[in-house]
C-alpha cells in the first residue's frame, strides 16, 4: 500500500509540477512586483507569448518524435522576408504568405529527409539549414530589413477580437488543433511510438521515416505561421528577427515536462512551459535586470529541466 502510494505521488508530481511551479512563480513575481498582475500587462504577456508559443506547439511534435530543430528562429525570419518581399512586389498578400508557409514547408521536409533518409542527427541538419536559410535570406533581402505599412498584416500582428489580441487566439488555434492530432488521431500515437522506440515501431509496421519528415514538416510550417504574426507585430520584416526563438521553444517544450528522448510529452504542458518563460522575461524587465543575466538564466533553466528528466529516466530504467 505504501509503495502504491509513493508511486502515485511521484506520478502526480512529475504530471502536475510544472503547473505547480508555473502557480508559485506568478505569486512571487505578483509580490515583487505589483505591475505584473495588471490587466494590461497580462494582456501584453499573452501578446508576447503568441509566437514563441506556435513555435513551440510544432517543436512538441518534433522532441516527441525524438529529434531536435534549431532552425525554427531563421525559418520564421525567412517566412517574414518572403511575405514581405512578395507583398511589396505587387503580389496578393493572402498568395505572399501562402507561398512562404509553402516554402518553409520545403525547408521542414529537408530537414526530415535528411534526418530520416541520410541518417545525420537532426542537431546537426537543423545547424547547417541555419546557415543556408540565413543566406538565402540575406541574398533575398540584401541584408536590409524591409519595411510595409501592410493592413492585413497588422491586424494579424496587433489586431483584436472581442478584447482579445488575433495573435493569442492563433496561438490557442493552434494548440487545440497540435492537442487533437497528438492525443486524437493514429497520427499522434504514431508519433509517440516512433519516439519512444523507433525499431519497435518499424517492427510493428510504422513507416517511420514518413513520420519524422512529417512532424519536421509541421514544425517549419508553424514557425513560418510566427513569422508572419511577427512581421506583422513589428511591421518590417528583419533577416535576424528569429535570432535566439529556437533556444525559447526549446526551453519551453522541456520545461513543459516533454522528454529530451522522445516519446512523452503534452502540447498543453509545452503551454505552460511557454507562459512560465514569458512570465521570467516580463518579470526581468520591470526588475530592470540586465538582458545578458536573462539569456544566462534561460540556459540554467534548460540544463536543469533536461538534467531532471535524465535523473528520472535513469533512476526508472535502475529500477
């Protein structure tokens, strides 16, 4: 009985943590800093959170399947410049983006190709596609940033709909729709099982390779979905404006309690991951601390939250 219960209180604490931890850390911040609780900042952290959160919610289903992408900051970056480019060139703006969602789509299925085909860690075929993506970017833009004054795009990127900013409500879209594919459909459970046991899954039938172009596929086409809501946030279109996202939806997958190895893991865990990393740097920038502490924590955060889910899976596995 006493074990029954221990067993179930880890369980509980492993499910339930990062909410727990999520709750403590606002009613800290709330008490260190009266501002953070206001209407109006709470509605700009949601605002803010919105596009590291699509990020994340396609980097879900990538960690699940036991693979890592780097390259989701330039993709969204790439995604922006070649709306804008088109946008600015006469093309439709609704064909602009559909042509850069397609082409960060082609990006996604390289990086899964390669990946599952040729066998290269995705660590280091997302590294390299950094650098081809950068400079088919730069040689897109001219290394200048461009600038359009475009409506469809600023109501994506500072819109409103009964109060609420059109970018969190994308942001929720797309967390429900990546929640019923990965707890709903054979797709989901597929990607799960070729996460946690790759071999098994190819003895058991699933066309493995096919699933991890796939999810790489997803992954990209969400992060060129952020880079639209960014440009349109912003209002120019940056060839370094993904700068430092992957490390962010990395650092709020992990911390959303999505295993390093594959396998488990919850697109609305990766949520709360995502809020507990907005609500840091809010919380840093009314404390007036100093940027360079803030990339030094979100580092620590990232060491500690996959260090923890190793100790775990060793002590399981010793078991």
């Amino acid at each position: 009985m006493k074990n029954s219960m221990k067993k179930l209180q880890q369980i509980n604490f492993r499910e339930y943590g990062v909410v727990i931890g999520f709750i403590i850390l606002c009613l800290v911040i709330t008490i260190a800093t009266p501002n953070f609780a206001s209407y109006k900042n709470i509605l700009n952290l949601l605002r803010q959170s919105s596009i590291i959160g699509i990020i994340s919610a396609g980097m879900t289903f990538v960690i699940i399947s036991g693979n890592f992408d780097i390259s989701v900051g330039v993709v969204a970056a790439l995604s922006g410049a070649i709306t804008m480019k088109f946008a600015t060139s006469g093309v439709n703006i609704i064909i602009s983006m559909v042509i850069a969602l397609l082409v960060c789509a082609v990006v996604g299925f390289a990086n899964g190709f390669i990946v599952a085909k040729i066998n290269i860690p995705s660590l280091i075929t997302t590294m390299a596609m950094v650098s081809i993506v950068k400079g088919s970017m730069l040689m897109l833009t001219g290394g200048y940033p461009i600038t359009e004054n475009i409506k469809l795009l600023d109501y994506i990127g500072n819109g409103y709909i009964l109060g609420i900013p059109f970018p969190v409500i994308l942001f929720a879209v797309m967390v429900i729709i990546a929640y019923i594919v990965l707890t709903k459909t054979r797709f989901g459970r597929y990607v799960y099982s070729v996460g946690g046991n790759r071999e098994a899954s190819k003895l058991n039938g699933i066309h493995v390779d096919s699933y991890i172009i796939k999810v790489f596929i997803i992954n990209a086409v969400l992060a060129g979905v952020a880079g639209i809501v960014l440009i349109g946030r912003m209002g120019t279109a940056s060839p370094v404006a993904g700068d430092g996202y992957d490390m962010d939806a990395i650092a709020s997958v992990v911390i959303g309690g999505t295993s390093v190895a594959g396998g488990s893991g919850s697109v609305l865990k990766t949520v709360i991951g995502v809020l507990m990393m907005s609500v840091i740097n809010n919380s840093f920038n009314l404390l007036g601390v100093d940027m360079y502490f803030q990339y030094i924590f979100k580092g620590l955060i990232i060491l500690v939250a996959v260090g923890i889910d190793s100790y775990s899976k060793k002590k399981l596995a010793s078991r």
